[in-house]
C-alpha cells in the first residue's frame, strides 16, 4: 500500500523566506519527529536521516538516503528518500500569493516492511503539522 498526501499552507510572508527553509535538507530533516539525527553532504545537498520507527518489525533506526531529484529555485523542489524500510518523494511548490505566499506539499511513502504504512498513514498529518510549525518558526523569526 502507498500513502499520498497533500497539504497546502499560506503564510504571511514573502516567497524567498519560505523557499530558504523548505530548500534546505536540514529544515527538513530537523521538522521530522521521527529523525534521531542526519548528516547532510554540503557539497550535493544530499542527506543520510536515521529514523526511529516505532514499529516491530524495525529494531533500530533506519538508515534513509535522500537527495534532491528536482529543484527550480525558488519555487519547487522534490527530494526522494530511500530504505531497506521504505521509500518517500516530497514535493514542496512555493507560490506567491497577494498576501504572502503558498506552499504546496505533497508526500508518497511506500512501505517495505510491514507496519510502515500502517504507522505513515497514522503519522504523516502529524509530521506535516511539525513541518508547517516548524517553518512558521523560521519565517516568523526571520531566520
């Protein structure tokens, strides 16, 4: 079974602000509860997440290698990140609005271990609330 979701956020708040944070591998990871800790590859852009599952199948945390497969700065990018527990593509299109701007997520979790999506399809709301609070954050503070 694959999961799909999509989330759209508005923020009052110019596009580049939201394009610096959603374009940044570590934003991303540090948003996701689930991620022990990751190293990023300064140099690509690449990163390796460690994430904790709390599934029984999944003993320890799961080595994930994301990178970015698609980026047309500052409006989109797309990352895909892979496992021997399961395989995610984010999608985040950054729109300017009359007010500020909108961000487009959309995520695709396949599952290789069962339990996956059965804790995905539990969880991935929850993981998008943490990456909109997260930004907001970071847009609101200016950084």
């Amino acid at each position: 079974m694959t999961i799909r979701v999509r989330r759209v956020f508005e923020f009052d708040a110019p596009p580049e602000k939201v394009w610096d944070f959603i374009a940044d591998p570590s934003e991303r990871a540090d948003a996701i509860s689930v991620v022990d800790s990751y190293e990023v590859d300064e140099a690509t852009g690449a990163a390796t997440w460690h994430v904790r599952l709390p599934i029984p199948f999944v003993k320890s945390t799961a080595r994930v290698e994301t990178e970015d497969i698609a980026r047309e700065p500052p409006d989109y990018v797309k990352f895909l990140g892979r496992s021997s527990v399961f395989q995610v593509t984010g999608e985040h299109t950054v729109e300017e609005t009359e007010t500020g701007t909108r961000l487009i997520n959309e995520f695709v979790v396949d599952g290789r271990v069962p339990g996956v999506e059965r804790f995905f399809e539990r969880n991935l709301d929850g993981e998008l609330e943490n990456l909109e609070r997260a930004l907001r954050r970071s847009v609101e503070s200016g950084t």
